[in-house]
DNA sequence: GTGAAAGCGCTAACAA
DNA sequence: TTGTTAGCGCTTTCAC
C-alpha cells in the first residue's frame, strides 16, 4: 500500500554484492575499515538496485533520526519566513529534515505539540517566538531533550539555549538616530507586551530617550501586536495628539507598514512631514517606497546559528544551555528625515 | 543519547499491567476485542508510566509513518501562509505530521527533495506551485507515492491529483468588473509566466476584454514575478504610457500592492485617479487603506481539500488522480472607482 | 577486513 | 478474549 514493494533493503544489496548485510551497513555508514575493493563492490550494488536507507529503521535502532522539529506561531510573514529560510538550509547540509508544527498563536497547541514532539521522531526542537514556554519547559527538561529557543529570553535555568538579536540595542540606536536628526516627539507603537523581544525594544527607546534628556511621553506609545493594522491603528491614533509627533518608531517593519499608510492616508508625507524606522528589515523593507529604514535582525543567520547550536546541543548533550546574541544593525533608507525647525 | 532512556514501551506497560505485549497493542490502536476490565488495566498502567508509541518503530512495521511531506518555493508569504494554515490543520486532525522542504524555487532542490521525500518516512507528498513537475514525474509514478499538486495543472495523467482555483474565471470576472466601472485602458501585470495559473489568468483578462469589445493591447501588459517590486516597476512604466491606463490588474496581491505605492509615488491617488484590482484575498488585502478589492481564492480551504485528498488517495492507492477547482470571488472593497468621463 | 547474530519497539498472524 | 512469536531494516558487538 501507498509505497509498493520494490523496497531494497542492505540485504538485497548484500546479496547483489556478495557480501554480508554489515558490510553493506559499513559502507552505507562509512565506518570502520572495508577494504576498497568491497566497498567498491557495494557501491555499485547500491547503484544497480537503487539502494536507499530506511531512516524509520536505522533510528529505531540506533535512536537517531536526523529530524528537527520547529514551533512557529505562524509561516506567512517574511520575519519567519527569513528565520526559517536559514533554518532549513543549515539543516538541509547537515542532513537533517525539518518537521513543522504552527500554532497560530493558540497557546494550548504549543504545548500539545511539544508533547507530540518531543515523544515523536524529532531529535531537538527549535521553539520560534514561543509564548507558553513555562507550560513545557519542565517536560524538556524532564526529557533532556535538547531545544533552543529563538527570540525568547525570559529563561532562568542553564539547561536551555536561547538566541537573540540585541534588541534594546537596536531599539536605542533607532531612537538615537531620530534624536539626533531633531526628534523629540517620537510615537512609538510597542509589539506584543507578552514577548520579551518587545518590552526590551521598548525599554531601550525609552533609555535612549532618558539619555538625551527627552522625557517620556506615555502617550506618545501605543500598543501594538506586530500586526499592519495595528500600526495603522496606532499612527492614526498618535497623529491626533497636538503636537503630534514628528517621527514614530515601530517595534517591526510590517507594522511600520501600516504607520506610513496611515501618515498617507492623513494626507501627509513620509518623510517630509513624518519620518518612520521600523525594525527587523524584512525583504519588503528595501522594496517599498520610500525605502523603509529600519533596524535589521540577521533574520536568516538567526535561524542557521539556531540550528547550529541544536546540533551541538544532539551531540554533546551535557553542554549547558548557551546564550547566543546576535547584533542589530541600523539600516538607513528614506523613511527618515531631519526634523523641521 | 539526546533522548534518555526513560523510554518506555509496550513491553513496559505488559508488564506493569500483568497481560501480554500484543493486549497492549490492541488497545493502543483501538483494534480488535478487548474486554474492558483488560482495556481499563492497560490504559491504567499506560498512564502510570506514561507510555507514548513509538512511531517508527510503527512504521517499520507496519509501512505507515503518519507524516506528509509539503514541498514549497518559499515560505514567507501569506499566501502561502494561508494554504499551509489550512494544510496543517487539517493534517493535525488526521494525527499527520508535516515535513517541510523549502525549494527557494532551485529547481535542483526541487528533484533532490521530491527524491528525498518519496524515499523517506513521508507517506505522501504535497506540492505548492511546483516548477520542475516534469523532472520527477515519473519516479512518483514508479514508486506509486500519493501526492497532489497545488496550484499546478499541466498534467497530463490520470493518476496525478491536481486542485487549483477556478484562476480563468476569476480574471475574467475581475476584468470584467472593471470594464462595467467603465474602464477600457486596463493595465496587466503578468505573474510568472512559468507557473500555469499565471497563464490562466492572463487569458481570463484577454477572454474578457474581447467578450466586451475591446481589443486587447500588449503594451498595457507587464510581465512581473508575483512580487511587490516587479508591481511597482510595472505600474510605473505602465503609468507612463499616454495615454496611461484607468486600472490595473494585478496578478497577485503582494504585487497589487506594489502597484499602489506606484501610483501614489506619482502623485496620483487610488482608486481617484487609478483603480487598483488584485488576485488571492490574502489578510493583507483587507488590512490595507485603502482595502484592496481583489479576487479571493479560497487559500485556506484550497490547503484543507488538498490534504483530504491526499489523504484519500493514501487509503486507497488505486483511485484515479483526482482534479479538484476551488471557486473564486470577487471581493469589492475600495481601490476601483468607476472610470472618469 | 568481514560475517553472524542479537535486538531496537511494534504489529499481526496464528494458537490457545 | 488473550498470548506467543516472527519479523520490519538496520547497527553493532563479538567472533573469526
């Protein structure tokens, strides 16, 4: 049924060889000593029958099964879409398969499926802005079942590992550079208040502005979701105060999005009357007009590092949990202009 | 290693439960009689230890691995985000898992994971926009491996399955309705012309202009890539032409709203000066100001259907390829105005 | 350098 | 209704 059987297996190929199964077992792994005559022998063998390992097999013996699991709130934005890009080729040359469990931001489903995961075929798993961590972090535990967590950091024990861009940095470079282009009045539509990555960029506008003596304005922040609409929502909101602001951070570019529409939509022009910066530098950033400016995540080597630590984590499982942050970098496009006298 | 050794199995919770391996087995699949004095001891000592399946050593015995392979160009659009909602969701509910392989559209990629695929623990295979169908064709057919193609029909057998929107009529119907607002200049922008669907629609577009009387002209089509950039640079140079064109077509959304930001980088307005019509529905359409009016596909359900199809085709291998079109509608929000006198 | 054989966890005859 | 048992395809001692 569905897979026929012209399955080959090492012995069919051991048989085409006129070898035993463990020496065709050898070459297929190269391991040990076979001598090139018999390793040549099996490898065309291999060849003629189209020999193919049986992965179910091979880890239900050995208990590995070269596959990683990934949780993600989501797939169809390009912040994700980025991260995973590096994911998947990092775990592509390293022979790994990646299996994929979405979410959608219902929080009785991560659980469920790090149980599922954990318990299934994956061999580590890679937690994309989780939002329920405390829920399974002790069954991880429990399971030593190595993970690392990407732009997640509110973890107190050694055993986790965790990768980050540096984004109170970012965010303090972003609010600096309004500031220093003549800014006081700066709007800034906060992320999702549960995510960590959100509050630190948060506090690092509010450092940067402490740190040239701008006081902090309450009102000029609204809270956001990491969605367009909300950046919409909050632009057209900050708008209306008087003075309005002259420049509105957004925590992400696709709610940076949404803010410079809703400057449009006020009749006004982006940068002329308002100047905008975004954060992430998602693909859509250098496409729009104006050019977005924006503080840029290495989105793709977040995801490639992330996998890269896994797999350190699956061959040596004793390390400790490791702390990997990644630098922000200001990108400055057209979105940004000095402010008017 | 990784995982440890707490690992416990059938013959574990036997034990525990003081009846045989095989009692055990029963109730874990539900399969066969088991009185329910045994049945209750079973699930008793199951929860105890808690015991999980172990799935590959399932599949091995038994062929099945419960895991479906999605094969995709990319993942960090919504449109495709929508169709692997739907996809997941529905998988999650059949106790399928989902293996994921990111083409980045390599077609080399593409043959080397379908090769991969069909050969590992995948018990089927979905294709999202597939480019290279023709390289790898006949080794599914050879290994009789279910799959179905999404967004794909230049097939020309009967043991493929297919499901794609109705992506003619969803053109014309657009096209169409821009036409009875009065326009006659209406500007195309191709998406690629490699994929099918892109074909489809562009014919819908002509199909309805002659049905109307107006010929067809190929200056006013602009040959894009489904992307936001090539939206931009085709409604500029589209809008260059004298006289320039009342409304533009997109093949996609995201390059619908390239189109947009064109027009408004002109200085004109949507849908004032330019009416604006895009292809897909995707959240974004709705999110933006003004809402995008477009031809919704069904992207959810497309993914959904897409699964229970393969699905079908997994329980009964023998079954003719199915051919599966999902209507589209035409969604009217605020970028088309009647055209001016 | 190579082979024989045990066994990973499970399911499905076949017996009882 | 329940138990016994033979593998699924592979890796890995342990012999030779």
């Amino acid at each position: 049924m569905g897979k026929p059987d012209n399955t080959v297996t090492i012995i069919d190929v051991a048989r085409e060889a006129g070898v035993s199964n463990s020496t065709v077992s050898r070459v297929v792994n190269n391991s040990a000593q076979v001598s090139s005559r018999t390793r040549e022998k099996v490898l065309n063998a291999m060849m003629r029958l189209g020999y193919v390992v049986n992965q179910q097999a091979r880890s239900l013996r050995g208990g590995r099964s070269q596959v990683v699991g990934l949780l993600v709130p989501d797939v169809g934005n390009s912040y994700i879409g980025e991260i995973i890009r590096g994911i998947d080729d990092e775990l592509a040359s390293n022979q790994y398969d990646l299996m994929l469990y979405t979410t959608h931001r219902r929080k009785t489903k991560e659980s469920t499926y790090v149980a599922t995961i954990t318990r299934g075929m994956a061999d580590g798993l890679l937690l994309l802005l989780p939002t329920n961590v405390a829920a399974y972090m002790e069954s991880l535990q429990a399971r030593q079942f190595p993970h690392v967590l990407i732009d997640y950091q509110r973890v107190d024990n050694n055993w986790t590992s965790t990768l980050q861009a540096t984004n109170w940095q970012g965010a303090y470079d972003a609010t600096k550079y309004l500031i220093e282009l003549g800014h006081c009045r700066i709007g800034y539509i906060v992320g999702l208040r549960e995510m960590q990555c959100s509050l630190d960029r948060l506090s690092g506008y509010r450092a940067a502005l402490e740190d040239h003596a701008i006081p902090f304005d309450p009102t000029l922040v609204y809270d956001g979701d990491y969605f367009l609409l909300e950046g919409y929502r909050g632009a057209t909101k900050l708008l209306e105060l008087s003075p309005p602001p002259t420049a509105i951070f957004a925590a992400n570019d696709t709610s940076a999005l949404g803010v410079i529409e809703a400057i449009r939509n006020r009749g006004l022009s982006v940068p002329n009357d308002v100047s905008v910066i975004g954060f992430d530098d998602i693909p859509e950033a250098a496409q729009v007009h104006p050019g977005l400016t924006t503080v840029r995540q290495p989105l793709e080597d977040m995801g490639r590092l992330a996998v890269r630590v896994l797999l350190k984590q699956l061959t040596n499982p004793d390390l400790p949990g490791e702390r990997v942050e990644l630098s922000t970098e200001l990108i400055v496009r057209e979105t940004c202009h000095p402010a008017k006298a």
